[in-house]
C-alpha cells in the first residue's frame, strides 16, 4: 500500500503560519539505524487542538520527543519561533509541556505538591510564585485537593491528571500529550476528556481513541511510517474510511 | 529500543563457543591468576599470555581483534595505577616536588607501572572474552558447578532478568526529570545542589517501593507455579572429551608462561 | 561501561596475588554467614526479593544529579540497602550486584572482585547499619534520619579509605599518594550518598514504613551491629595518623606482602612524613583533622534530618 505524503483531499484549513510550532522536513534515525521519521513538516498555531493518530511504530512518539529537544533530528524545527538547539533547551522546556504514556514515569517525588512544584523550582522562580502556580495547576486538572497526598497511592486516572499537572505549573505554551487515555476506565477516561475540553492550552495529542478525537480535536493529523500522510479537519478524515483503513485506523462508532 | 543492551553475548559457530562453560570461566580465571603471579618486567610471558589471547580470539571466530577493540574503554581505569612509577625501590630517574611532597620517578617504578597496565589489559580482554562466547546463563550453570552457593547464583540470575526492566524505569524517570528541566529569563535555573540531590533521593526511594513491591508479585507468580522455597534447575553441562581436552591444552599453555616469567 | 563514576570498582591487575586472595577470603566467610542468616529471616520470599532489589541497586547507581561544571553526583547504596534490607541481605545483594558489574561489564576485576565486594559491599553495610543501629529503635525521626547519613557518609569514606590501603599494601600506589587522594574525593562524593541515602529513606518511610518495620526481626538483639559500626569507622578514622606514628611497624608489613608477591628485593619504603598540609605535622592534628571533620557532618546531616522531618508537620 502505497504511503502519499501529500494530503489525500484539498480540505480548507486556516491559515497557519506555525507561530507555535513549525517543523519542516524533520529527519531521525535510531542509533541502531531505524529510519523513524522521513521528513516530518507540520505547522501548528496558537489556539489549535491537534491529534496525531496512525498506527504503532510510525513515529508518533518519536517525533513528541523532538518537541522538548530530548531527541535532536535533521531539518528545521521551531517553538514559539525558537530554534530548538542545545542551548535554548531551558526555555524550550519551558514552552513545550511533555506528558508521557506511563505517569509512573513522571511522578517521581513524594508528594503531589513536590512533584508539580519541581517544574517552577527547577525555574528557580520564587517561592510564592512556585506555590500559585502549584495551586493554579492542580485547579486545572481539577485535582486542589490532592496536593498533601503521596503520588505512590493514587489511582492511574488521577496520576495521569496530576501528571498533566507536573507540567502545566510551568505555563507552557504547547501541550503534548501521549496517549492521555490508555488504561483509563470509562469514568476516568470522561473526566480526563472533561478536562482536556476545558485547557484553554494549544495541544498536540496521540492516541489511539477516535472516539475522543471525533469530541475534542477539530485538526487530525495521520502519520504512518515516519511520514505525515493527513492533515485536515478532523470532520472530514474520520468519515474517510478508505483513508483511515489505509494507515491501520478504523473509523469511531 | 535497546532490549539487549545487556546483551554481551556474540554468537558464532566455533570450537570455544561449544565449549563446556566450566572450561571457559576455569580458563579465563586461571589467566587471570597466572598475569598476577608473573613477575614485573617478564615481558617474554606478557607477550607469550597476549599471544594466547589472540589465539582465543581467533578460535572463537569473532575476528583476531575482537578483544582489543573493546579493551579500551576499560584501559584509563587501570591508567589510575600511574602513582606506581614513584615506587621507592630502584634507581630514580627524575625527581620533582608537587603538592608539598618530594616524588621522584624511579626505574623499578616505570617497570611496575608498565607491567600493571599489561596485566591489568590482558585481564580485561579475556574477561570480554568469555562473556562474548558464553551465554550469561551459562556463566551461571558453570559457577554453581564450581561450588558457588545456589541462593547467590540464583539473585544474579534474577537481577539479570530485571535489570533491563529497571534501568529502563530509572531511564524513563530521568527523561521526565530532564522534560521538567526548564529555565526562564531573569531566574537562575536548576534550583540548589542540596535540592537536586534530594530529588534523586527521591527517586531511588520511588524505585526501591516499586521494586519491592514488583518482588511481591514475582513471588506470588512462583508461589503460583508451586515455589516453596526451593528453586529446581536442570543441569544440562556435561564434560565431553573434547572439553578436556582443550582444558588440558589451556592448562599447559598457561604453566609455558608461567614458566617463561619466573625464568631468569 | 562505567554506569557510576562513585568507581572504587578495581580492576585486574592492580591488587597483588596476597591481598586479593586475602579479602575473597574474608568476603567468601562474610556471604557464606550472610546466606544462613538470610535463610533463617527471610524464608522463601528471600530469592525473588533479594534478586530484584539487587537489579534496584544497579539501576539506582544510574540515578544522577547535576554537581557544577558537567560534573555529576551519584549513589552507591550499600549504606541504604543495609538499612532498608537488613545488614546480610545488603551484603548478597551487593555482591549480586558488583559481581555482575565485573562478569559482564568489566567494571572491576574477577581475581580483585574479592576486595571490591568487600570494600563497597561488606565494609558498607556493616558500617552503614552499624550506625543506623545506634539510634534505629528512636522515636526521633530527624535522629535516625541524621544517623543513617553518617553511616552513609562513614561507609563511603571508609571503603575508599580500605580501598587505598589495599592498593598502598600492593605496591601499586605510594601511602602519601594514594591514601589523601581517595579520602579527599570521597569525602564529598560521600556527602551526596548520605543525602540521597536520606531522602531515599524519608520517601520510604512516608509511603511504606512497613517495609522498614518488616525487617525489624533481622535486626532484633544485634546491637552488636551498632558496636561493630561504631568501632570500624573509629578505626578507620583513627588508622592513618597511627600509620604514620609507627612506621616501621607497617613498613614491615608492607615488605611483606610485596616481598612473598614480587620477589622484589628492596622494601617499599613509607616516606616518614604523612601530614595534612593545611593543619601541620602531627599525628595529633590529623586526628584530630577527622573528629572536626565527623562533627561538621553530624552536625550538618543532624540539621538536614531536622529539616526533611519538620516538612511533614
């Protein structure tokens, strides 16, 4: 089955510039020699709900990894207008939240408070400052009452909030998501929606639930194989069943 | 992304690679043994026990210069024996002071410096040696034949089993950490020395609850396919004539250099 | 290769025949004990417990925070496995531990494996529990927090200190090189070991004290730990200045380890001046050099333990 790079329909998207982030032909091989992605382009602007869909092995999560310079690939990419390299990589970090898969990964002080708080502190903002912020980013994910609790004995779903929390204390400007929804019951899969519904934040999501993509994202994007192979109105490609079949995806009930 | 990072094994087909694991952690160790009873400066048995080096290399089929190649990373730390060319004994060859003492470079001391390095480097390539031919579980086999104790070969063989599994979970930790590492204009960035030790004293105590908690359910697994306390192997290492052989072959070539060292 | 640069890992070569069959010996008699020990407390659940924890030390020794300059701290856990496992359990899993780091990744000798198990595995939990033992049965958390940071800081210091002496005994490093050398460095590589060894403990209380209190039954009735603890540190504190006050003695003692090893025929001679540059030339001064400097330290981690307690209030 052939991989086209190019959209496969002319769907009217606005004008995107990429003043949060622009890629453009971004290149990455494994150390081990895995081509993983092939030239990656893509423009997202403030404002936007983004999901990156597509199936496993097709550069989804590689490609997250070079939004906080954590893997460093060929071609251009920018963030907020910064070039991301070496030495911006603080304020990188500071633009771009990464939330990985597993929050085990993630929370790794005692507290709730400690784990949220250590983006501020690492800022080296001042104390009253870090604990707005703490409180700020707790409301968000709708979790204040948590702060004095050990994150060891929480359940996933409100360790997977508290882990969007760990980021948004430091007031990014992009919020990347990986598969925010795997391993969530029914009820806590609706609350992690009600929540990504409310962020007034730029996002970038991968994940495997259509059903979540169909409610929350208006711009879907398809990568398959280390290449972007759609990017439009979400509306439009989850009733392209050809489209979706074509990249290992089946449309939402 | 990296499942046998671990993994230092290379398989091939060859005689050494058949061989009974016992004759090869009995040779590498008796190699071993055999460069720390040579004399300094017996370089005709250093040249002689490299020489059997190569040989192994070549017998194994991974190419004459396998070990040498991965003998490097480990050479600096044996570089930390350089103090040795102060050695007291021994003509001094040139003298100097330096932190508030009086050292002087003496002959006997570059002539132990020197033979430092060489055992210690013959040493290290032989250990690379058997852990390419030999499969790790092997190794085990082959010590709890030579009279280790079951219970230590048994921790090994499980902290083999999850050694990739944990050091990916620290990996992963520390690539959070990193992704939460950011700085802003106008603030000094990464917090105090005494904090950031404290985070990673967190994290190891994240770890240790996790882990333990893991051995819980890895034991309630073996409890589940009958473990009683007891862990049953079978032992499918047998002598064969023609590991007695080699060994034999292995044991003269080391008393030949043995015997070249101490000769004088 | 070298996954923690806390490297007392010693490789081949460097220790002579004497010394390292010397320490296989004390470590094979301590492992042997250490698994009837083990036997007895922990039953059947020693194996899988034991295994993984040992795969937890090598992963933490991967834990790493930023010093200055590119440089970076890192975490041995002897002190800490003692603590939370019970002394002979610490000793099998460390020995787990630095005998696959030698087997395969090099990372120290297999002839020397015998010392280095001993000096970062044996050395450490004796005196890491040791002096946690003191005060283990306090109420006073900031105390037991203080202590276990000593013995942290005590082990490392200590198994570098016997880490030069065998080195110094071998023939391979001067006394006056070798031994101020060790001390300096690990005197503050310690001092992240004892912080780390802390927070680590503090988290594990605060989220699983039972796992601490479950080991408790190990350590019932070895108060002898805490005598063994306390005198091993106070002899290693003490050694060096007496080495240099009789030397003669243990220049005997260095000829003969080398004299049976190398057949060399002149001794190994210790210059008769080992001092501190800083405080002068008497064995006093060194003395009393490290009672100053263990002071500073308990006073220190004493206001740390403080501090980390009175978070929780």
């Amino acid at each position: 089955m052939p991989i086209e790079h190019q959209p496969l329909h002319d769907y009217a998207l606005p004008h995107c510039e990429g003043d949060i982030l622009q890629a453009r032909d971004l290149r990455f091989s494994y150390p081990d020699g895995h081509l993983a992605l092939k030239g990656v382009s893509i423009n997202v602007c403030a404002g936007d709900k983004v999901a990156l869909v597509g199936p496993n092995g097709a550069g989804k999560s590689t490609f997250m990894l070079h939004l906080n310079g954590i893997l460093t690939g060929q071609g251009e990419l920018k963030i907020a207008g910064m070039p991301v390299s070496e030495k911006n990589l603080p304020q990188i970090r500071a633009a771009v939240g990464l939330v990985f898969q597993n929050p085990d990964d993630q929370l790794f002080s005692p507290t709730v408070f400690e784990d949220v708080a250590f983006g501020p502190l690492h800022m080296g903002l001042p104390e009253a400052e870090v604990r707005s912020r703490v409180e700020e980013a707790l409301q968000a994910v709708d979790m204040a009452a948590f702060t004095e609790r050990l994150s060891h004995h929480l359940s996933v779903g409100e360790k997977k909030r508290i882990a969007i929390a760990t980021v948004l204390s430091m007031r990014p400007q992009l919020l990347v998501l990986d598969e925010p929804s795997a391993g969530l019951d029914p009820r806590a899969r609706r609350t992690l929606i009600n929540l990504l519904r409310r962020l007034p934040i730029t996002m970038l999501v991968s994940t495997h639930d259509l059903a979540m993509v169909a409610e929350l994202f208006p711009r879907t994007v398809i990568m398959d194989d280390g290449q972007i192979v759609a990017d439009s109105l979400t509306s439009e490609i989850l009733t392209d069943t050809r489209l979706l079949e074509a990249h290992g995806l089946e449309r939402p009930v | 992304m990296h499942a046998d990072a671990f993994d230092r094994y290379h398989p091939a087909e060859s005689p050494v690679h058949h061989l009974d694991p016992r004759v090869k952690v009995v040779t590498v160790v008796l190699f071993i043994l055999g460069n720390a009873l040579l004399p300094d400066a017996s370089w005709l048995a250093f040249g002689l026990a490299w020489l059997l080096l190569l040989a192994a290399n070549d017998q194994s089929r991974l190419g004459l210069w396998f070990t040498w190649r991965r003998s490097f990373l480990a050479l600096p730390f044996a570089l930390t024996a350089v103090s040795a060319i102060f050695l007291p004994a021994g003509q001094p060859v040139f003298s100097f002071s330096a932190l508030g003492l009086q050292l002087s470079v003496t002959d006997l001391g570059l002539l132990r410096f020197f033979s430092i390095v060489l055992r210690s480097w013959l040493s290290v390539q032989m250990a690379v040696l058997l852990v390419a031919v030999t499969p790790f579980p092997d190794i085990l086999h082959a010590l709890e034949h030579l009279r280790v104790p079951r219970l230590l070969t048994t921790i090994i063989a499980f902290l083999y089993r999850y050694l990739f599994v944990l050091t990916d979970e620290v990996f992963r930790l520390l690539r959070a950490r990193e992704a939460r590492s950011a700085g802003t204009q106008g603030h000094k960035s990464g917090g105090t020395l005494l904090w950031r030790a404290q985070v990673a004293g967190n994290m190891a105590g994240q770890m240790f609850v996790r882990s333990y908690e893991r051995s819980d359910r890895i034991y309630n697994a073996m409890v589940a396919r009958g473990y009683a306390g007891q862990m049953r192997t079978l032992h499918p290492h047998k002598m064969r004539v023609s590991d007695w052989r080699w060994q034999t072959l292995v044991l003269a070539a080391l008393l030949l250099i043995q015997i070249t060292g101490w000769i004088r | 290769m070298h996954f923690s640069p806390i490297s007392m890992h010693i490789p081949d070569g460097l220790l002579n025949l004497l010394v390292s069959l010397l320490f296989w010996a004390l470590t094979a008699a301590a492992v042997a004990v250490a698994i009837s020990k083990t036997n007895r407390s922990l039953g059947e659940r020693q194996i899988p417990l034991m295994g993984v924890m040992a795969a937890f030390i090598f992963a933490a020794q991967m834990l790493n925070f930023p010093v200055a300059g590119g440089t970076s701290g890192h975490f041995l856990g002897g002190a800490l496995a003692a603590i939370v496992l019970g002394p002979w359990a610490a000793m099998l899993v460390m020995t787990a531990v630095i005998g696959v780091q030698a087997l395969l990744f090099q990372d120290g000798g297999l002839l020397v494996m015998g010392a280095n198990i001993f000096n970062m595995g044996i050395l450490t939990a004796i005196i890491g529990f040791g002096v946690y033992r003191v005060v283990s049965a306090s109420a006073n958390r900031g105390l037991r927090l203080a202590a276990a940071a000593i013995g942290a800081w005590l082990a490392t210091v200590g198994a570098a200190l016997l880490t030069a002496l065998q080195l110094w005994l071998s023939g391979t490093s001067p006394f006056q090189l070798v031994v101020p050398a060790m001390l300096s460095v690990h005197v503050l590589i310690g001092l992240g070991e004892a912080v780390i060894t802390v927070a680590a403990l503090a988290f594990i209380e605060r989220t699983r004290p039972d796992l601490l209190n479950a080991e408790k039954s190990a350590q019932q009735g070895s108060l002898a730990w805490a005598w063994a603890g306390g005198l091993l540190s106070l002899a290693l504190v003490l050694f060096s200045p007496l080495a240099s006050s009789s030397p003669d003695g243990l220049e005997r003692v260095a000829e003969n380890f080398n004299f049976l090893s190398r057949g060399l025929s002149s001794p190994y001679k210790i210059l008769p001046d080992y001092t501190l540059p800083v405080l002068g030339e008497t064995p006093l001064s060194t003395i009393l050099a490290g009672a100053i400097g263990v002071i500073i330290v308990f006073a220190l981690m004493l206001l740390i333990g403080r501090s980390l307690s009175m978070k929780d209030k």
